[in-house]
C-alpha cells in the first residue's frame, strides 16, 4: 500500500498546521497585500471557466469571486450539455456578481466537447471549475492539464476504480507542468478543525480510540422516468446521485467529506472496510442507490473509523463527526460540514460538558478552499490535491464496495480493481446508448448479491 504514504500525509500537515494557526491574521494580510501578476505581460486577472452549469458549480462561481481582493476574478467561459441550465446559471449568478461575470454569447459551449471549447479559451494561469457530476471528471482534469490550466474540480472525483486510476494520472502530470489543483474536500481548509488535529497529536484526548462519522437524513426516492429512463442525456439529469454512474451513488456523494475526515484524522488510509447496508422495507425507489450504508473502515494500526449513511422515513438525523480517545471525546464536525469543533471533559458528549473550543472559522470552508487556492496561484506556492482527493475517494469506493457485497473490501481489492461502469467516456454524444437500462417496469438494477458488480 505504499507505506500509506503516511511521508507525504505527515510533511502536508505539520504545512497545512502551520499555515492554518495564522491564518486569520495572515488572511486578512493576504486580502489586502499587493499580488504579482498571474500572467506575464498581461493583466492579472484570473478567468474562470465553468463546466458544469448546476448549483455546485454556481456555488463555487460564488466562492471563487469571492477572492477578488485578493486580485481580480472573473467567470469568462462556460460550457454545459443543456442551455436552459446556462442561461438560468448565469441569470442567478449576475443577480450578486454582474460586475464579475463577463461571459459573451461566443463563450458560451454547448454539447459533450464544449469542455474542451471552453478550457482553449482560457489561458494558462487560468482556472477550469469541473463540476459536473463525477462521470465525466477525469476527462475533463486530464484535457484542462493537457492545456496548462489550472482546475478546481468538484467531488466526488470518479464513478469507479478506473475513473480514479485515470484521475491520479492527471494530477501526477499536472505536477509535472505546474498545474495547480484544488479539489473540493473543502473541509481541510478549516482552521478550527486543525486546531483540533494538533491538539490530538499532543496527547489530549489521549491515546485516539475509533472516529464515529454519521449523515442520516431524510427519504428520496426515485420515481419512474418513463420514456426518459434509457435516454443518455436525460440519465445525465435524473441520475446524478440515483444512478452509480452518473454520480458514484448517494453514499459516496455525500459521506465522501466524513470518510476524508477520518482519514485525515487517522494520519493515513484504511487498509480493508467491511460494510452492511439494505434498502427500507416497502422501497419502491427505481433508482440503484440502497437505504442504509454502515462501514467499518480498519487502519495499519488497528484502529477504527465507523462511517454511516442513511435515509428514511422520520428517522432520526444527524451530521456529525465525533472522535473518541482514551481520556476524553471530541467532536470535529457538524452539520452541512460546519467547524463545529469541541473537546469534552470526558467521554460525555454535550454542550455543558465541554472542555475546549477553538477560535470560530472566520470563513466558511468553501471560501477557506478557495482563498487558499488563488493565494497559491498568485504567489506561485505548490498546491496539488489530486493524490489525496483520489485516495479519500478510493476509500469511499472501498465503502461502497462493501456495502453493496456485504463483504470486507481491503485497499488492494480497490486500487487495483479495473472496473469501471461505462467505457467509452471519450466518445459520448446525445445519441450515444447509456451503459445501463431500466427494465419494462422502469426499474434499474440495484446492488443485488451474485449479480452485482463494481470493482
């Protein structure tokens, strides 16, 4: 396995540790200190280019903007499969950016290529947003490497093994060229969740126990899409977190950031998962996703992270991290991933009981991300977060993998495994064949045991 790579994790974070301490003060500093230009010769605006016109992809649009004093920013591309859902993007994002949005009609890309349109109107020292759903990403980080633009690329990061075997080789050729990559594991970027880290690896939770990660929430199930069902382009809009891919499943779409924080807590990646999950008696969901989702994941040393998601009907919820030592509990994070980060007294997890609480995030973490990403572009700092991004997401395919096979999957079984779900990534058009049919009844074939299979 590598070793883990636990060199590279250790070496990140004793940097990552450093920097975040400061970084309210250095921040503020950086917002208001003079950068050098971007582009040699040029101005020093940073032109973004959005592919994938959906509400991630305005979310960052938002949080890049954000950055302008830090230098100006602006959307200048942007590409999408559908041109309602461009023109409504860009109507929502003029409403609080108009000043920071410059898009001409003849910026505007339509169709499977118009990553590619998009991404060559960019210049080097630019950013590619890749935010579709996770099928396509690794096609379009690879192209945007290709072209020596820099990427932001959402999560999750690929559908399947395969996916994130080919997106690990984009982000090792990005190092290669100077390519910048920030991947939207936004949660790493909290300040107040390093605060805690630190104070874990001096000891005061005591010896670290087991990590319990949790996203219960509430039922959605998918409906039968009629005539639409075995229309590729029409699977692109209903299928985002119903069909495994499309969009890697609901599980992996939305735990991915808890299963990146146990291993950022553990200082290292799991060596096997062994999971359970099933679907609510009485489902009558046509889409591939099950219910409930419980994880055991088990690192080098033996320790356990216990990652769970699910969704039913008045069931309870919850959104949490919590991280459990020998002398007392901590949690490191809350709801909507919010640095809700306290030390307990002792093992009893409540508001009265808590020990220590860090200085508050001044920021959200998306803003976080991005700050500290366009501060490394304008400052020419190393910044590279495609190993890790794929190696969080690996984990979460371990999880998944084990979920649906009710089996123990080790890390070798996934990093090694050349599956992948569909095939001829490269070649999609509107009249391409999906890679999966629903059957007379507009069902979709669900994980079902000597049948399923994904790595």
């Amino acid at each position: 396995m590598e070793n883990l790579h636990n060199d590279i994790l250790r070496d990140e974070r004793r940097r990552f540790i450093k920097q975040a301490g400061g970084l309210l003060a250095a921040g503020t500093a950086a917002w208001a200190a003079p950068q050098p230009h971007v582009h040699a010769g040029e101005d020093s605006t940073i032109r973004l280019a959005l592919i994938g016109c959906g509400n991630r992809g305005n979310g960052a649009v938002a949080n890049a903007l954000n950055t302008s004093p830090q230098g100006p920013i602006k959307l200048y591309t942007v590409a999408d499969l559908h041109e309602g859902q461009i023109e409504l993007s860009l109507r929502t994002l003029q409403e609080k950016y108009a000043d920071k949005i410059d898009v001409s009609q003849d910026r505007k890309f339509l169709g499977f290529e118009a990553y590619k349109q998009a991404i060559d109107a960019l210049r080097p020292g630019d950013i590619a947003m890749c935010t579709t759903r996770a099928y396509i990403r690794p096609v379009h980080v690879e192209y945007a490497v290709q072209r020596g633009v820099h990427v932001f690329m959402e999560k999750p990061f690929a559908c399947d093994p395969a996916g994130l075997h080919r997106m690990l080789r984009a982000g090792r050729e990005a190092d290669k060229r100077g390519v910048k990559i920030a991947a939207g594991l936004q949660c790493r970027h909290s300040p107040a969740r390093a605060a805690l880290i630190e104070r874990i690896r001096d000891g005061e939770l005591g010896e670290m126990s087991y990590i319990r990660a949790n996203r219960l929430t509430s039922r959605n199930w998918m409906g039968d899409m009629g005539e639409k069902s075995n229309d590729l382009a029409e699977q692109l809009k209903f299928g985002k977190i119903n069909l495994m891919w499309v969009g890697s499943g609901h599980m992996v779409d939305n735990l991915i950031h808890q299963i990146d924080e146990c291993c950022w807590l553990m200082d290292g990646w799991p060596v096997s998962c062994h999971g359970m999950g099933g679907r609510e008696v009485g489902s009558t969901d046509h889409g591939q996703n099950i219910d409930t989702y419980s994880m055991e994941y088990t690192f080098a040393d033996g320790r356990k992270a216990f990652c769970g998601f699910r969704r039913a009907l008045k069931g309870q919820q919850e959104f949490a991290t919590y991280v459990h030592g020998s002398k007392r509990a901590a949690q490191f994070s809350g709801n909507v991933h919010a640095a809700t980060v306290h030390m307990f007294k002792d093992h009893h997890i409540h508001k009265d009981n808590i020990a220590w609480s860090p200085t508050p995030d001044a920021q959200q973490p998306w803003d976080y991300e991005w700050i500290n990403f366009i501060d490394s572009i304008r400052n020419d700092r190393p910044h590279n977060e495609a190993e890790r991004a794929v190696y969080s997401d690996y984990a979460s395919l371990m999880g998944r993998a084990a979920a649906h096979m009710n089996q123990i999957v080790t890390w070798e079984d996934v990093t090694n495994s050349q599956f992948q779900f569909c095939e001829n990534l490269d070649k999609l058009d509107y009249d391409s064949p999906p890679p999966i049919t629903a059957n007379a009844e507009g069902y979709f074939l669900a994980p079902h045991a000597g049948i399923w299979k994904e790595l």
